[in-house]
C-alpha cells in the first residue's frame, strides 16, 4: 500500500510541479487578463467532466477495489453512457462560449473540450491506481508533461499568439491516455461479453444519479467565486485568485495520493477497527501535512511568486494562507466523502452537497462583492469547513463527527 501511494505521490506531484511550472510560464508571458479568460473555460468544463462521469469515478474505484474484473467490465460498458454525457454538456457550453464571450475564451473552451473527452475515457487511471500500479500512471503523465512543458517553453521563447496555448491544453491528457490505453490492451485480459451492458448501464445511472447531484454541487461551490470573480469584478482578478488557488492547493497532491491508497486498503477492510485505525491515521496526516504547506508558504511563498508569476500575481500573496487552511479541510472532507461511500450514503451525500451548494451562491455573490478577491478566499474556506464538518455530522448514527473526535485522542 504505502509503495503503491509514493507512486501516486509521484504521479500527482509531476503533474503539480510540471502543470504548475506550465502555467506559470503560460500566465506571466499572457498575463491577469487573459490568464482569467483561459481559467474560465477551464471552470466551465470541470461541469462538463462531471457530468461526464456522473458520479462514475468513485463507484468504478470501489468496485476495481473489491472486484477487479466487475470493475473492469462496468467501466467498459459504460464508455458509450459517459460519451452521451460529455456530448451533450459539452455541446451546451461551446454554445454559450461562443455566444457570449470572446474568440479566446472560445478557442480555450474547445482545448479543453477535446482534454475533458480523454480525462472522461480514461478509466485506464483508476484501474492502475486500485491495482498498485501507479508507477504506470506516473511514467505516462512525465511523458505527456513533458511533451506539453516543451510547446509551451517554445509558444513563450517565440513569443507566439496566445491561441497556441491551446494546444499543450489537449496534448496533457490526450497522450497518457493512448499510452495507458496501450499497456492496459497489451497486460489485461477483458472479457468482450456485451450481454450485461444493460445491467451495468442501470447500475450507473441509479447508483450515479444519487452521487451526480452531490458532485456537481461540489463542483459549483468550488468554481462559483471564479464565475462571479470574472463577472462582478474583471478577468484580471479571477486570473489572480487562480494562481492563488493553484499555489493554495498545490501541496494536496500528497494528502490525495496517501487518502486514494489508503482506501484502496479501506473498501476492501472488513474489520471495523482496522477501518477506523486507517481513518484515524489518514486524518492526522492531512493535518500534519497541512500545517507544514503553510510553514513553507509563510518563509518562502512570496519570493516563489515573484519568481515564477512576477510582479503583475503578487496580491495572491495575502490569501494562499486562506486558500491552504481551506484545502485542508476539503482533503478532510474528501475523506468524509469516501467513508459514506463505503457506507453507501449516496442520498445522504446528494442532500448535504446540494444543501452546501444551495449556501454558497449566495454567499459568494456577497462576499466578493464586499470585499473583492479577498472575499472569494473567505467564502471558500468558509464553505469547506462547513461542508467537512457541520454539514456531515448528522450522518447515520454521527459516524462522521466521531471520527472527528478520534482524530485528536491518544491511542
């Protein structure tokens, strides 16, 4: 377990550390303004993957985690369900682009179109993941990070126009996927049987359909500020809050590397004293890491910034230790997320997500509006803590808020 989760380390810190020296080029070479308008279409087809999926990664890792050949069987049968999805959300939001905003938020929109359709199909991630072969994950990413570092180092050493940036936008998932698609062909032996597509159709559908609400309210509650940011303030702000938010977050690889392996071992534990040991640990060492991302920021954050953003990114100075503390509580959410998972406490799930969702639109409408970019800093940690804590403690039998406890006994 703990081999298998320095190799997810490794896969999400090469693409942290590659995505993040990327778009650091990318934003100091087109600046605040543009920078905002390459992120919103980003935020926009985080929707559209979710949709995709519809609630999709979760129950295929838990079934490749007890069943590897179910698994494999329901997330092959399910590739033309996700392919319907994706083509109907995505298809509503070029509309939109096209419609309502400029040629470059447009061509960055249909980038990352075409990104989100290989991110969606690859479930080839999730099976190497739950089969203790990150390194495969790792190796495929390095490739299609470096491929992507090297158009973007020369886009910016030719001083291109901005559109070329649209191009290592697809290249960074489109890559790993043939490659992971490759080794999965050439090492997998699947059963081609296509009677039971129906039934694994349904299974999705129902099962999904009660995590779908709970994801896309957890989807709009993280990317409302930067809807509202580009809308009530300018695409220069949300371009800041953005680097704010990248930076912010940057140290989660390791929690959500640890949290993914952890429950590799956890949905298939049927002790419950082990699982709960295994909870128990996971917590702290998200608190742990947590405290030591905001020592780093604190001696060496500003000076980062100025090296690899400039000048132009520096009032995300004063708001990445907001946006540490709050990803601290999303990672201690996520876990949260996982255990009803495991307890199948879909309906639970879809009524808390909606019922945050429902508290931070208006929320963050009057924050940003009262204190600018400060106040979507706010309004995210306000409605993590809130999402991680309160909102899961009326959950069967207070499982959630023991589990709380337990972090902070001895034992």
């Amino acid at each position: 377990m703990y081999s298998n989760s320095i190799w997810i380390m490794l896969e999400k810190s090469v693409n942290i550390i590659g995505l993040l020296y990327i778009n650091a080029l990318m934003a100091k070479y087109v600046g605040p303004e543009d920078y905002g308008k390459i992120n919103i279409s980003t935020s926009l087809f985080i929707f559209v993957q979710t949709l995709s999926w519809f609630g999709g990664q979760n129950i295929i890792f838990k079934r490749m985690s007890e069943k590897s050949k179910s698994g494999i069987a329901l997330a092959i049968h399910t590739q033309n369900q996700r392919r319907f999805f994706f083509l109907l959300s995505s298809s509503a939001v070029l509309i939109y682009l096209y419609f309502f905003t400029d040629i470059i938020v447009f061509l960055f929109g249909v980038a990352n179109c075409i990104a989100t359709y290989y991110i969606v199909m690859d479930f080839f991630s999730i099976y190497n993941n739950t089969q203790l072969k990150s390194k495969i994950n790792t190796i495929t990413n390095v490739i299609g990070l470096s491929v992507a570092l090297l158009i973007r180092f020369s886009i910016s050493y030719f001083k291109m126009p901005v559109y070329y940036f649209t191009i290592p936008i697809v290249i960074i998932p489109l890559i790993p996927y043939f490659l992971r698609l490759i080794y999965f062909n050439y090492t997998t032996k699947i059963n081609e049987n296509r009677k039971g597509a129906g039934m694994y159709n349904r299974h999705m559908l129902f099962t999904g359909g009660a995590l779908i609400l709970s994801s896309l309210s957890a989807n709009i509650y993280t990317q409302i500020s930067s809807i509202f940011l580009a809308k009530i303030l300018s695409y220069s702000n949300l371009g800041v809050y953005s680097v704010a938010l990248t930076l912010g977050g940057a140290w989660s690889f390791i929690v959500l590397a640890l949290i993914t392996s952890f429950f590799s071992k956890i949905y298939s534990e049927k002790d419950q004293i082990t699982v709960e040991m295994l909870l128990i640990k996971i917590n702290r060492i998200v608190i742990l890491c947590s405290l030591i991302a905001l020592a780093g920021f604190y001696f060496f954050g500003e000076y980062f910034i100025h090296l690899l953003y400039g000048d132009k990114y520096m009032d995300s100075v004063s708001i990445i230790p907001i946006i540490i503390i709050g990803t601290m509580f999303s990672a201690l959410g996520t876990i949260c997320y996982r255990y009803m998972i495991k307890e199948s406490g879909y309906s639970y799930l879809a009524k808390k997500m909606f019922l945050c969702c429902v508290l931070t639109i208006p929320l963050s409408w009057l924050m940003i509006n009262s204190f600018g970019i400060n106040g979507a800093a706010y309004c995210f940690l306000i409605v993590e803590i809130m999402s991680c804590t309160l909102l899961n403690y009326f959950f069967r039998n207070k499982t959630i808020i023991k589990m709380h406890l337990n972090i902070f006994k001895l034992r």
